[in-house]
C-alpha cells in the first residue's frame, strides 16, 4: 500500500511540485486548493504520469467550518495519511505599516496561522491514531527577520515558526515529527500574488540573480519526509547561494 501525502495549496509553486515529487515516489495524494479546475488537471496528469491516486478537495483554509467538514468525513481510506505539508500562504502588499490594508492583514494572518491550524486540527488526530506521521509547515525567511514594509506578512511567517516548535514538544509523546521549510527567494506565484499581478514587479524581484525553484524546494521536503524513523528534521532554512538572510544578496550587474 502506497503512502499518503496531503499538500495543502497545491495548485501552483512549491505545492505542485511537491505534489509531482511525492507521485513520481509512489505516495498516493491528497490535494487542496482554492482552483478546482487546476486540481483537476494536475489530478489527471499525476494519475497517468504516475498511477497514483489523488484525492482532491477544493476549499479555501480560511474557511474553518469547511475544513472541519471536508476532513471529518473523508473515506476511511484516505485517513490513515502519512505526510501533511501545510503549504497554503500569500503574501499581500508590500507597505508600510501606516498604509498596508487591513483587509490584506486579514487574509494573510487566516490563510497563513489559522489556515495551517485549521487543517492541522483536523489531521494530527488522525496521524496519532494510526501512531505515526510528519507535519511539515512552510514557513519563510521572513519569520527569522523582519524587513521594511513586510510586516504583517513577517508576522504570519514568525507565527509558523513559532507553531512549528510548540508542535514538535507537544507531539514528542505521539512520535510524530514536525518539521519547518524557510525558504527564501523562490520564483513562484508569490511576488505576482504579493504585487497584485503587476507582473513588471514581481519580475523585478529576482533580477540579477538565481532564485531557488519550487522543484528546489519540493526536494528538500521530500528528503525531510523520508528519513528514518528516529530522526527528525526540525527546520531548514534554505536560500538561493547569492542570498543569505533577507536583506543580503549578491546581484549580478
């Protein structure tokens, strides 16, 4: 019997690939996102590219009610999973604290602390049942260090990491891990989302250098996940090589 992977978000960026990494290791899947007919696509594509099954659930993470009623009546045979990637998160806006909107706080502190708590809530119970199972929560170099106009957004990253550890002691007892991912600039969805599709913005983001793939980061999850059982991966941070922290980087002329 193949494992299971749940990966939340995961119709573009780091969630799709790690849906493709995951299915080219024969897990079958369970994929969430706010796009149905994305999900629909990548469903297809994974189950004749690879010959997994996937499961997919369109609903948004903020909405605790239908996160509470997707997972409490999901298949007996899509409970007992193995690896859950809380991958869901946005950044909005690039303002100061004065002139950010409260809307967009709103939206990231849902999608990225309570979303991943929401799902989280509704998951653990089932991975303690089956007396085994990996969280593994996408944080950001933004909750290590604060920047200029990211606010809020750091905030929610900081949360993540904070949850993350708090996680870890609590569920020593169960034998379950808790891992978190902080990546920094990768080239995915982010900055156009962050910029509201001002594409000319989003571009300029990662010019003059490398930025880390959503593959890139997909490897390094697969690699927490599959460790032996008595070891345990409590975070990453991970950068392209012309970046260290958030503010330095090596920009090429």
């Amino acid at each position: 019997m193949n494992k299971i992977a749940l990966i939340t978000g995961a119709t573009s960026g780091i969630g799709k690939s790690c849906a493709e990494k995951f299915a080219a290791n024969k897990y079958d899947l369970i994929l969430t996102g706010r796009r149905n007919d994305r999900l629909e696509i990548i469903k297809s594509d994974l189950e004749k590219k690879y010959g997994s099954k996937v499961l997919i659930l369109c609903f948004d993470v903020q909405d605790k009610s239908a996160v509470k009623n997707i997972f409490s009546t999901i298949a007996e045979e899509w409970q007992n999973i193995d690896v859950l990637v809380n991958n869901a998160g946005l950044s909005l806006g690039r303002d100061s604290f004065l002139d950010s909107s409260i809307e967009d706080w709103d939206t990231m502190l849902q999608t990225n602390v309570n979303g991943l708590l929401y799902v989280s809530k509704e998951i653990v119970p089932l991975m303690i049942k089956h007396n085994k199972g990996h969280v593994i929560n996408i944080g950001s170099v933004a909750g290590k260090e604060v920047y200029e106009n990211g606010n809020i957004y750091c905030a929610s990253k900081f949360a993540v990491d904070a949850i993350s550890k708090s996680m870890r002691i609590d569920l020593l007892k169960y034998g379950i891990k808790v891992t978190a991912i902080h990546p920094g600039a990768a080239e995915t969805e982010f900055s156009v989302v962050r910029y509201k599709g001002d594409q000319s913005k989003a571009d300029a983001v990662y010019k003059g250098f490398q930025p880390l793939s959503p593959d890139d980061i997909a490897d390094s999850i697969f690699y927490a996940a599959n460790l032996p059982k008595h070891v345990c991966i409590n975070e990453m941070v991970i950068t392209p090589t012309q970046q260290a922290g958030v503010y330095y980087f090596h920009k090429n002329e």
